[in-house]
C-alpha cells in the first residue's frame, strides 16, 4: 500500500514539475500566479506571531529569558561541573551530594519556570511556524513558479517516505 502511494506521489510530481516543460507560457503564469499569492499570505500570517513572542519573552525575562540562560549554562558546563564535584569529592566526601541536589534542585525550578512560559511558545514557534515559512518562502520564491515547487516538495517527501518505508 505505501508502494503504491510512493508512486501516485511521485507521477503527481512529476506532472507538476514538468508542468515548467510542457505548459504553455500563459497558462502556466494563470496558474502561478494565484498560487505565489496564496503562498505569500501563508508565510505573512505565519510571520504574525513572531512580534508577540519576542515582545512576551523580554516582558516577562524573569520567567522566560533568565531560566533558559541557566539551563543553557548548564547544558554546556555540565561536564565540567561533574569535573569539579568529582575534584571537590577527594577532599570533602559530603560536600558533592549536597552540591548535586543543590544544583538539581536549581535546575528543576528554572526547567518548570521554561515549561510554564517559554516551552509552550517555543513549541509553537519551531514546530510549526518556522517550517510553514520556511517552505512557503521556498514555494513563493522558487524560480521555475510554485506548481514545479510543490512537484518537487511531494517527490521529497515521497522519497523521504520510502527511505523510512525501507529502514524502519
């Protein structure tokens, strides 16, 4: 069944990409034309909310901002910190426990601050607003018009199916 899906997607491509080929010239501008427009709306309203989630985050860097810097820190300085705590170990044996739940206890707040307000918007902001642009910017400003594009977006696709169909 995803065979035969992989190569309805592939010959609707194929028909739309080679549309740039066998078209003529003014029917193929009618028909891009209109779909340049719409694209360019989708990637207008999905730009949109971008003012609003910058505008959110630096009203409110106490809930937002200043957590994701310490989880950032974290994140990269983590080997070294375990470095120092295992350093620290050979002369204090009772100071790394406490130093690691101190920093877990610190590290638990500053994730439950991020979840509350910032993972939410940032759910919001990579998962589906920056692919929508992303591809709508690429199917409005293709150069062979959006029909051809969007024949080469659905053979991707396919081909991204069936190398997952092929390697489960």
């Amino acid at each position: 069944m995803i065979e035969k899906n992989i190569i309805i997607m592939q010959a609707v491509s194929a028909i739309l990409m080679g549309s740039d080929y066998f078209m003529p010239e003014p029917l193929r501008k009618s028909i891009n034309e209109p779909l340049r427009e719409y694209f360019l709306g989708v990637k207008e309203r999905s730009l949109k909310p971008f003012p609003d989630y910058w505008k959110f985050f630096w009203e409110n860097k106490k809930k937002t901002i200043y957590p994701l810097i310490f989880v950032f820190i974290t994140a990269v300085f983590f080997k070294y910190i375990q470095e120092l705590i295992y350093g620290i170990f050979s002369y204090f044996p009772w100071l790394p426990p406490v130093l690691i739940l101190f920093w877990l206890a610190a590290f638990s707040i500053s994730v439950a601050l991020m979840s509350n307000y910032v993972i939410n918007q940032l759910i919001v902001l990579i998962f589906l607003a920056a692919p929508i642009t992303g591809v709508s910017f690429f199917l409005e400003k293709s150069g062979k018009g959006p029909m051809a594009a969007i024949g080469f977006v659905v053979l991707m696709i396919s081909f991204f199916i069936r190398y997952n169909h092929a390697h489960p």
